[in-house]
C-alpha cells in the first residue's frame, strides 16, 4: 500500500506545485501540505527511506506524464526544493510527534485517542488530524474528533482574547526579572547565536548548544519542575538561538532534555538581558537540567537571507532615491519588510534598479563582516545606515558588505564606505552575500504620508516570484504578437488579456515586472478597445445598407428571418430595424448578426401582427436563444439579445422559422 500512496502522491504533489499551488496553512495549499506529509510518513516510516526519497520521484512523474503536461519539464528542480523543504521541516516535528502518539496509545484506556492530544499533535507537531486518524487505524484506535474540534476551538477563542494568553502566563515583567536578579540567576549569554560556518556553496553549519536550565515561568510564576502539555518560558544560562529583536523575527526549535523529553520552542523573546525560551513541554522539565538546544537550521538560513537582503535593500534604496530614510523593518523567514521615507511611488526603473544593485552583490559574492567597535568612531563611518533616534549600546556592533570593519574604523571618513552596505545591526547574517542566491522586490505602497513600505522576497522565494514573472511576460508578448499579426478573435483575446491583467495584480512576481505588464497590456487593451470601437462603426453601416436591400426584396412577405452576411453588431441591427419598421409596417423579422464566435439577433412584432396572431418578440426569441447560450430580453413588440453560440446559428435560424410559422400560417 505505501508504493501505492507514494506514487499517487507524487503525482498529485508534482502537478499542483507546477501549476503553481504551494504547501500552506490555509484553503488549498493546506490540502497540499496535508498529502505531502502523509506521503512523508509512508516514506520514512513504513519504506524506511531516506530524507529526499519522495522528491526523487519528481523526475519520475515528469518523464511519465510530460506528454499530456509538457509544463512539467520548464523546472522540476524548483519542484523538488519545494518537497524537500516541507519534508525537512515536517521531519522536524515527526520524532516528537510520534513518539507522544505512541505514549498515548500505549496508555490509552479504550480505544479512542482523546481529542486535545490529537489537537496537540497538530497545533504543536504539524501532525493534520486525517494523518492521526490513519495512525490510530493502523493500530486498531479510533480519534475522539469532536473532542478535537472543542480542543480547536479553544484554542482560537483564546486567540481571539488577543492572541498571547498563554504568552501572559509564560511572560516576564519587572516584578519577575527583579525575582531572578535576587536569586542570582545571570542574563543569558547568547553570543553562541553567531555561530556558525558556510561552504562556497553556501552551505551553512551551526553550532548546537549544551545548557543549563535556570528558572521555568508557567502560570505567572516560577516553577521547579513542568509536565507534558505545560506552557513554559524557560531561562537558560546560554543559549544559540535568536530573540527577536531589532527588526528579526525569533527562532524556534527545540530544547532536549531526554529521548522522552523536552520542550518545543515556537517564541523567543528577550527581557533585560534574559532570553525566554517559550514553548510547550514534553515529559517532563525541571530546573538545574542538562539540556541540548538546536533551532530549524532552514528557517534560520531563510531569515538571515532576508535581514541581508534589508541591508543592501536599503543601500540600494539610497543609490536610486537619494535620501530614503529606513523607518521601520520587519525580517521573517518568508519575505521581508522595510519601510522608508519617499514622498512618490517608485518609478519601473527605480525598482528595477533596485533589483539590480542587490543582485550585483549577490553576483560579487562579498564578505558580510561583522564586529564590534567603539559607538563614537563607528558613527563617523562614510555610508553609515542607522536610525539616529534609536539607542545604541557602546559598543556598538557594525555590519559591512564587502569591507572589513576594522578598515573602515581605521579611517571612518574614507569615502570607500559609501560604495556599500554598512550599518548598526545585531542581527544574524550571511557570511557572504551571494548565499542568499536571488532577490526581488514584490511589492512597493504608501503605508502614511511620506513613508513607503517595500515587501522583498529571497532565495527559492525570490526564484519562484521571477520564474511567475518571467511566464506572465511570455504570456503579454505572446498576446502582442498576436495583435501585431492580426491574427486574433477580439472576443477571445480581451478575455486573455483581461485575465492576465488580473493575474499580474495579484501574483507575487517582481514589482517592476508587475508594473512594466501591467503599462504595456492597458495599452494593448485600450489599442484592441479602439480598434472594436472603429471596427464595430463600419460595422453598423454595412449591417444597415444589408438590412434595406432584405426590406426592397421582402415586400410583401408577412415575416422575415435572416442571417446577415456581413460581420454585425447589436447597434447595425438595431438601426437596420428601424428602417425597416418605417418601411414594412405589417413585417414581423428576427435579424441575426454573427461576429466571431458572438451572435447578435434582433426582433421586431408590429402591435397588429401581434394582437392578430398572439405573437411576442420576447416568446419569439426565446424559442431559439437557448440555442445560442444567449441572455435575452424585451417586450411583446420589440427583444434582443446575444450569446457566444455561433456554431448554432443554422439551427436558431430554423427554430425561428418553425415557431413564426406556427403562429402565421
């Protein structure tokens, strides 16, 4: 069964990714996460396969089905970083995940795993409720689902109280910090979070930490010891992983006491010097314990991509704006934030521009130093990027792109330092900044006045917003060409064209690119818009002068249902009718027009031809609308209407004949 599952699972997985769809949270793309890590499993515990098995099999559904989607060949290794990192991260979780399952199903009294522990398994291990419900079954158990729902909705009711209840309970306030100075409790030494090293390749090592646990906060107080399910804030006497601080999100990982316990961190936040560690206890916890500390190595490397990527960002900013002060930033292991003093939006070229320089560095591939130095001679550095109204401590920690501190400090007014990054940060970096690999700005928009907010993305990110970009401009030349050659459907082509223009503003493609699609199909839109309007005038008279030789040669007859020759329109018949209602008083007419795929059909019922025979316009065309997949409307004299079924007209024609025939015999 588990090839079976693997195989429909690759599949599954390798079209949606290539059709653009993404593991998330939320809607589809949890869907799509869902079945990912449940072929995870399979594969790690019941193939007992290797981390990177499942995504081996992109190239095997690709070769398999490139026939029927040849798109699946423009870029599966996109696809396979996509599966390897969702993999990496649920394989994070699993261990832990699993082996709080198997505790409980070993001790379970009955036959049902109770609804908070599964709700457990997913809030806090990433664990979706069908996975447990598939594990429970392998084991003969059954889930309490309700029990999980009321679990579910708990937890959100807590959120919606503001989102940090349990946060408050595990907090620290003045009051607290003032308790662990009286009990001799030092602030956590966390240097150890700039520990790390990197190939040429760019990949990274970092350093794991041995550590002593200081003091447990649970319920607004200090605890000795904490159990399984227990939120905790947790003070170590060191620590490698970052809270946030300055702009740069915190870390989250794990805290390992035994094989059987520890604590899973979700939140780091730091407090005159001591570094909670926020998180939700497995086993059991207790102060004075040995502990091993890592954090999600990929999430750390996604985060510092992005508050290198803020560094040159805001160099790049400087360089194409001039003076663009930094006002505030936020840096996520998905994208980041950056918001600046400008008084406009950016030009096209000024954000292409600033794509450009960012992705110089990456190109040049320079060292990103990092080093302390005396607050007073670093503030005198040339180029120097910092927020004045902020506080710095002395020393002050520097981060250059490309030149040593130790140079610039040597001779602070040397203008070298303005041909580079150089800021006050205390944040994790690259060591270099090629290792970010690519970068985009995806957004650009006025958040008050005077102050603009900047979203960028890097890294497979960014490779995946310029490889949407890059097919959304090959989708615009394509419609371009097409209207240079004059070969198109107006009906067909505004529809595509409307549809891109719709898809441009709501992809996440570089902003500039966004920008320079969206100025050259408005104005291939508005050109096709011209063309229809000048197009559907000579339309109308062609459409009348067809319509006065049908009324020269159908003097006399009581009915007349055409087709026009001629491409129509809705306004040549209608102007064609009136003619015609001046000339043949006592004619009843259905006039069609078609154009392109697009049937245009008028009806016109003189009142004495209606009240004779008990004929409607408004019956008359519903006869035959169905037909033509047309909407329709009017009154017993006059109705019209138009639908999208040309390849029907001959059959519309007939019906028209059949009913007015069997009203007028």
């Amino acid at each position: 069964m588990a090839y079976r599952v693997l195989a429909d699972h690759a599949r599954t997985i390798t079209v949606a990714i290539c059709d653009g769809g993404m593991p998330d949270n939320v809607g589809r793309g949890y869907v799509l996460r869902r079945i990912l890590r449940r072929a995870v499993r399979y594969s790690v515990e019941k193939l007992n396969a290797k981390q990177g098995f499942f995504a081996s099999l992109v190239p095997v559904v690709n070769e398999t089905l490139k026939d029927e989607f040849p798109e699946l060949l423009k870029d599966p290794q996109y696809t396979m970083d996509i599966i390897n990192e969702e993999e990496a991260q649920f394989l994070k979780t699993l261990n832990y995940g699993r082996r709080l399952f198997d505790k409980t199903a070993n001790s379970v009294k009955g036959t049902t795993i109770p609804g908070d522990v599964a709700w457990r398994l997913y809030d806090t291990f990433g664990f979706p409720l069908d996975l447990t419900c598939l594990m429970a079954e392998e084991k003969g158990l059954a889930v309490d689902c309700e029990g999980y729902e009321q679990a579910k909705a708990k937890a959100i009711e807590m959120s919606r109280c503001g989102g940090v209840v349990d946060d408050d309970k595990t907090d620290i306030d003045v009051h607290a910090i003032s308790e662990l100075q009286k009990s001799g409790i030092s602030p956590t030494q966390d240097l150890f979070k700039y520990s790390y090293t990197a190939k040429d390749s760019g990949e990274y090592s970092f350093e794991t930490v041995s550590a002593t646990v200081k003091a447990i906060r649970c319920g607004r107080q200090f605890v000795q010891n904490a159990e399984s399910g227990d939120r905790v804030g947790v003070i170590l006497d060191k620590t490698c992983m970052y809270a946030e601080q300055g702009g740069q999100i915190y870390d989250t990982g794990y805290i390992t006491h035994t094989a059987d316990s520890g604590i899973l961190v979700n939140n780091i936040q730091v407090k005159a010097g001591f570094i909670l560690h926020k998180g939700i206890v497995e086993g059991k916890i207790a102060v004075g314990d040995e502990v091993q500390i890592s954090f999600d190595e990929s999430r750390r490397k996604k985060i510092m991509n992005n508050h290198t990527a803020t560094h040159l960002l805001n160099y790049a900013l400087r360089k194409h704006c001039g003076e663009a002060d930094q006002k505030g930033s936020l840096v996520t292991d998905e994208r980041l934030r950056f918001d600046f003093t400008y008084k406009k939006p950016l030009t096209t070229e000024q954000l292409e521009g600033v794509d450009s320089v960012v992705s110089d560095f990456i190109k040049k591939n320079d060292v990103v130093y990092a080093q302390n130095a005396s607050l007073a001679v670093a503030r005198e550095i040339q180029g120097l990027r910092a927020m004045f109204d902020e506080t710095y401590p002395d020393p002050v920690r520097v981060v250059s792109v490309g030149l040593a501190v130790d140079k610039l400090v040597s001779d602070p007014t040397a203008p070298a330092g303005s041909l580079t990054s150089i800021e006050f940060c205390g944040g994790t970096h690259l060591l270099r900044a090629g290792h970010m690999n690519n970068f985009t700005v995806v957004s650009e928009k006025p958040i008050s006045k005077g102050i603009r907010r900047i979203f960028a993305v890097t890294g497979t990110e960014a490779d995946a917003a310029i490889s949407r970009g890059n097919a959304l401009q090959q989708q615009g030349n394509d419609l371009l060409s097409q209207v240079s050659s004059g070969s198109y459907e107006y009906s067909k082509i505004i529809t595509e064209v409307n549809a891109l223009l719709q898809n441009n503003d709501k992809s996440t493609i570089p902003a500039w690119q966004r920008d320079r699609i969206r100025d050259d199909i408005s104005s291939l839109k508005a050109k096709l818009d011209k063309a229809k309007s000048e197009s559907e005038k000579a339309f109308v008279g062609q459409n009348s002068a067809e319509i006065s030789k049908l009324i020269a040669e159908n003097k006399g007859n009581a009915t007349i249902v055409e087709v026009l020759k001629s491409k129509g329109t809705s306004k040549g018949i209608s102007e064609g009718l009136k003619e015609m209602r001046k000339k043949l008083p006592d004619t009843a007419a259905v006039i069609f027009a078609v154009n392109d795929d697009n049937v245009f059909f008028h009806c016109l019922v003189p009142k004495k031809v209606s009240t004779a025979n008990s004929l409607k316009a408004n019956e008359w065309v519903a006869s035959f609308s169905g037909l033509l997949n047309a909407k329709c409307g009017g009154k017993d004299l006059y109705a019209q209407g138009s639908g999208v079924g040309a390849g029907q007209i001959t059959n519309a024609v007939n019906l028209a004949k059949k009913f007015v025939d069997a009203k007028i015999s």
